[in-house]
C-alpha cells in the first residue's frame, strides 16, 4: 500500500509538472512564449525614403530600442490594400526589404493599420457603401470585413508578426471641434457598441492565428474619470465610450496609453488599465518632460513598456526633431526598462 501510495504521488507530481510546463509554453494570444518589447519607436511609413527609413533604425538601435511599431498607409503598394497607393509610395520588394533590415538589426517589426477611424488614410473615400460616416468605417456591412481580413492575411503572410496594431484612436465626433471637422450634415459618430463589435471581429481574426492584438487607448479614457489629467487626449466621454467600453474589451488585447504633453507625474489611467487586467504600454511624442516622467510611472506601474511617437515630423523631413525624440525617448526607456 505504502508504494502504490508513493508511486501515486510521483505521478501526480508528473502530471503537475507537465500540466505547468504547458501553461508556461503558451500566452494570451495562444502562441509560444512571447514576450512583448519594452522599448519601441513609431513612424508612418508615407513620403519617406527607404533610405532614410534605414537612418532611422539606425538610430532607433543605437538609442536601445528593440520594436519599431511602422504605421501603414498609402505609402506603400500592397496587393490588397484599399487605398490609392502615392507616386512615391514604396513597392512590396521595397518595404519587405526594409522589414527585414530591422529585423537583422534587432528590431521586431509591428505593424499598424488605421482600421475603423481615420478612414481617409485607409479606404480614402473608395468605398462609400462601407462607410459609416465620411471618415469611420460601418462595422454591421460584412463587404467592410472582406476588405479588412484581406489585407490583414497579406501582411501576416508576408511578415509573420507576433503583434499587429488596430488604430481606433480618436473617432469622429468625440468632441465638438471633432463633429466639426470630420462630420458633415446627417453625420453621426459612431455608437460604442459598434466599436465594440469591430474591436471583437478584428481581434478573434488575430487570436486565431496567435496574433497579439495592440490598439490606442485615447477612446477608453475620459476627463470625467481622470480630471488630474491633460484632457486633451482622453476622448471617451460620449456615452458607452470611456471606462464603459473597456469593460466590454479581452483584456488581453495591449492597450497603448497615449499622452504627449501632460506636465504631471503620474498617469492613473496607465495604472487603472493595468489594475483592470490590461497590458498596457505608455505612448509619448517631443515633449521631454512628459516622455520622462511618464516613462518612469510607466515602469513603476509595472507595464510592458513606452513607445516613441515621430508622427508628421517624418513627412516634414524634420530630422533634427526625429533624431532628439528617438535619443531622449531611448535614454529614459533604456533607464526605466533595462534588458
């Protein structure tokens, strides 16, 4: 009795072991172990030279950074993208050609795409029959996924990426001078609920294929629930938006905080998010102080890590301004999330 007794321990210690061993061996996304970079940079890939893309990672790799999170748009030729690619636009031998240079310089490469909002970079006004308004795509027309889907599967077969990024930052009609600029006559924003169904669509498309989902999180917070914060990028204060529609997302999708000119030093709604179950990740731009001090709550928040934002600067040739975000960004990251 005494052996039978001890042999049922070892194989339950067995059966222990092996059942641990799995769990470890799989993350959210229900892919291997992935461990997302703490330290990344982000450009849109429009009007920019490869070769200048190049000097980019270049730089990003000196200043420490391990990603580079490149924002795709028309300025780039894809077989199945809906837009009018531009005269300058890269071909695919240009751009594959370029991911893989980061990728042999050590950078990960995620890619983003302006899905749902911001549609005058992504279908361009091609498609007016899956159109929600002028500028937001309809999430309840099934054609709108058939588009999606399709250029998402030409990248993922292309790049195999571990993490693709979703946009749906700052929907039109959040704010009044928001109606006023992207909403014409009859024009409403869209309700929450369908950003809510678009979110879920999109991300059990990439769950499936053990894609990470990443996404801005500008339309998940609100001045209501963080008044110690520059409400000039907490947009979610229509109704549904906001902390009621992060109650309705996975929380494995990676939440990407975005605050670029906050004079404080703390930024609750990083660490609120992170309390809720979400991974989150701080965004910031040019301004030193608020990269600085966000970086540093950031890492004491426990999140995954900061991204250097470059936006327009790139399309402006203002390298000078590019080249001090990606050193200061990378000198604060590289401090506040060491390998």
């Amino acid at each position: 009795m005494h052996r039978a007794y001890q042999l049922f321990v070892v194989l339950v210690a067995l059966l222990f072991a092996a059942v641990s061993s799995a769990l470890a061996a799989d993350d959210d996304t229900g892919s291997s172990v992935y461990r997302p970079p703490a330290r990344i940079w982000h450009f849109v890939l429009r009007g920019v030279t490869p070769d200048r893309a190049r000097w980019m990672v270049d730089l990003a790799r000196s200043a420490g950074f391990e990603a580079v999170q490149v924002s795709i748009t028309d300025g780039v030729k894809l077989d199945r993208a809906p837009w009018q690619a531009r005269d300058d636009a890269w071909s695919k031998p240009d751009f594959f050609a370029w991911v893989t240079y980061a990728q042999e310089n050590g950078m990960e490469v995620i890619p983003e795409l302006e899905l749902l909002t911001h549609q005058e970079k992504f279908f361009q006004g091609n498609f007016p029959e899956l159109m929600f308004n002028r500028v937001t795509y309809d999430p309840r027309n099934e054609e709108t996924y058939r588009r999606v889907l399709a250029l998402l599967e030409e990248l993922i077969d292309a790049l195999h990426p571990r993490a693709i990024h979703i946009g749906h930052d700052e929907v039109a009609g959040y704010n009044v001078n928001s109606l006023k600029r992207w909403l014409g006559p009859g024009e409403n924003m869209l309700p929450a609920e369908l950003f809510v169904q678009d979110v879920r669509r999109i991300y059990s498309y990439l769950k499936e294929r053990g894609i990470m989902t990443w996404m801005w999180g500008d339309m998940l917070i609100a001045p209501e629930e963080f008044p110690e914060m520059l409400d000039k990028h907490l947009h979610g204060s229509v109704p549904g938006y906001g902390k009621a529609l992060r109650d309705k997302l996975p929380r494995d999708i990676v939440i990407c905080d975005w605050h670029y000119f906050d004079d404080q030093a703390e930024f609750p709604s990083l660490a609120v998010m992170q309390q809720e179950g979400f991974r989150v990740i701080g965004s910031s731009w040019k301004r030193e102080k608020t990269m600085r001090n966000f970086s540093r709550y950031a890492a004491g928040q426990g999140a995954l890590g900061m991204m250097a934002t470059t936006w327009f600067h790139v399309q402006r040739r203002e390298w000078a301004v590019v080249e001090r975000i990606i050193r200061t960004s990378g000198e604060s990251f590289r401090r506040d999330f060491p390998d």
